[in-house]
C-alpha cells in the first residue's frame, strides 16, 4: 500500500460542515463562523515518551485526539477541525485500522472533522493541530484569577499517575482496579462541553497534563497571585483512595495526563451542570506561591514537582 493509498484508505472521510475542502488538496479550505476568533493548539505524542510501544491502536488515536481536544476546551473553544502529522515505521494495516477508528470515533463524537496532514516513514510519532472557535474576548485564559477566586477542578484527579505506576512496577493493582485506571491513562475524555459551559463564568482555566502542581503554578504566575489548596479535597476515585496516602499524594498533586479542567471562579458563582463532578479545591490568594496543606489545614510537606521534559 502507498501513502496515498494509505491517506485515502483510513484518513480521507466524506466532506463535513464548514469544511469547503478537506483532505486530497494541498490545503483546506475552512467557512469559519463570523466574528468567531480561532483557537488553535498542536500536541505531539512520542513512541517511549508519552506512550507505550504495546498500547492499543485504537486507544492511541483517541488519545491523540483527547490531548488535543482538551486544550480547546481549557480556553472554552467549540472544535471546528483538525490536521494530523504522522510519522509510522511501516504501513501495518491492522494498526492504521485500529487507529482511524479510535481517532476517528472520537472526532465524530465533537464534530470536528481531520481535514489534512502529513504522512511520513519513520519512528511513530503522532502531531496534531486542533482548530476551535470562541467569540471574541470569551476564550478562558490562565491570566483572568482574582484573589479570593475558588479553585475548581472537574473529574477525578491521579489515576493516570496511578496506572503508570504500576506499569513501572512501583505500585501493584490487578483485575477491575488497574483496568480502570489504564483507561484513565489510555483512554482519556476531554472536558470540551465543560470548557465551553465555563465562558464567561470562569476567571481562568487550563487542563490539567503535567501536574496539578506545576498546571495551577501556570495560572498562579499568569495571573500574578498566589493560592492555598487543601490535599485531602483532591477528588479521586476508589481504586486511588485506596492506596496508601503517599502514593494518593503524588497521584493527586502531581501525576499528569488527567486531562481535567482546573479553572478558578468567584465565590457563588453559578457553575454549569454538564454531568461532571467538580470540586472546590482551594482560594486563590494575594501571597505569591502555591501552598498545600491537608483537611486539618496543616501544611502538607512535600517534594513533588509536576512532569517537564528538560528538567535534570
Ligand atoms: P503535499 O505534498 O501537497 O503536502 P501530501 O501529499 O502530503 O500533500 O498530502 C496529500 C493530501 O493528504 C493533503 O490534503 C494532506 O492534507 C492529506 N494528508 C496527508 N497525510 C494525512 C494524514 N495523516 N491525515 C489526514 N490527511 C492527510
Ligand atoms: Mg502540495
């Protein structure tokens, strides 16, 4: 199979709404809404880096996807499309198959349709660019957090950290429990109705990829404020609550690749019911820095720091 095979076979699909032209020319050819502003964001995953070489295919292309998706609705924006990079080591039509489909299923699911890419030999590696669109001034930013602002976040916080750690060996879960969080970790649901629910209503937001931590210090430097969270209000789920506190800790505040939304908002104000649970918590305040402390409002000592690629 050739590459335009290929490229036509798994990734060129029927034309979609507000797409004039999609793939099979050198460009496409976008009808943007209006007055809308774009929003636009790349996330490149890395073979060994961001994924396991034995993850699923189709689980790999959702989660693409989810990482990129995500970052539109961290600023609130509706998906209008996006392009797909794509650098594989052979044609393996078996793998191409179960990508599309997970990658594709969850396009469909947010009506954003893949409109073009790049398809290359090589060691996989996977970029894509999401479009999205917001009106003018409403996109959520991580500068907007006010002292005094509540800190939300949405879902459940660690159980990604918590799979890798078992994938590690560090921590031991089999059955139903590791199950559940692997699909945290390899299956993730952006917050993209959430992030849109919040304009106007959410002083600033981000998702949450790196660590909670290292994620909130990015509003928290953005903004030019500080904040107090409390440990023991992080949400996680049963499997997570029931390890030890530690292992809860470092999951909590700063495992990545949850892919919730953290975003601050005024005391009383009226949050969206979008059937996701959020969680109050902590406050943003005046005093520079990010303190963390527990139910009994003891500071919690910690020497956890979020994910960075170049950190020695
Ligand atoms: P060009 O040589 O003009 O850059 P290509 O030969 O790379 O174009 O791609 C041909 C068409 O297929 C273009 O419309 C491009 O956007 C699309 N395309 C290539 N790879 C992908 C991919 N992985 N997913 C979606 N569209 C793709
Ligand atoms: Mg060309």
């Amino acid at each position: 199979m050739g590459e335009f095979d290929l490229i036509r076979r798994y990734f060129q699909r029927p034309a979609a709404a507000g797409v004039e032209v999609g793939v099979g020319d050198d460009c496409a050819v976008l009808l943007p809404t209006p007055g809308a502003c774009w929003l636009v964001s790349s996330d490149m995953l890395v073979e060994g880096r961001h994924f396991l070489s034995t993850v699923d295919a189709a689980r790999l292309g959702h989660k693409a996807l989810a990482v990129n998706l995500s970052d539109l609705a961290a600023c609130g924006a509706t998906p209008r499309g996006f392009t797909l990079a794509l650098a594989l080591p052979r044609a393996d039509e078996d793998w191409l198959a179960g990508f599309a489909r997970g990658l594709l299923a969850l396009a469909d699911a947010h009506d954003c349709p893949l409109i073009g890419g790049d398809t290359t030999q090589g060691p996989l590696n996977i970029c894509i660019t999401v479009f999205g669109e917001a009106p003018p001034g409403q996109a959520l930013l991580r500068s907007g957090a006010r002292v005094g602002d509540d800190i939300w976040v949405s879902g459940r916080l660690g159980d990604a950290r918590l799979a890798l750690e078992v994938f590690r060996g560090t921590a031991a879960l089999a059955g139903d429990g590791f199950e559940a969080v692997r699909a945290a970790m390899e299956c993730p649901t952006p917050r993209v109705a959430l992030g849109q629910a919040l304009r106007g209503i959410a002083t600033s937001a981000l998702d949450v990829s790196d660590g909670l931590l290292g994620d909130l210090g990015h509003i928290l430097a953005a903004s030019g404020v500080g904040a107090c969270i409390n440990a023991d209000a992080l949400p996680r789920s049963a499997v997570l609550a029931a390890q030890p506190l530690a292992l809860q800790r470092e999951c909590g505040l700063a495992g990545g690749d949850d892919y919730e939304l953290v975003f601050t908002a005024p005391p009383g104000a009226a949050l969206p019911d979008v059937g996701i649970a959020l969680t109050r918590i902590g406050r943003i305040e005046a005093e520079p820095g990010l303190r963390v402390v527990d139910g009994g409002g003891e500071p919690v000592v910690h020497g956890l720091r979020s994910f960075d690629h170049f950190a020695s």
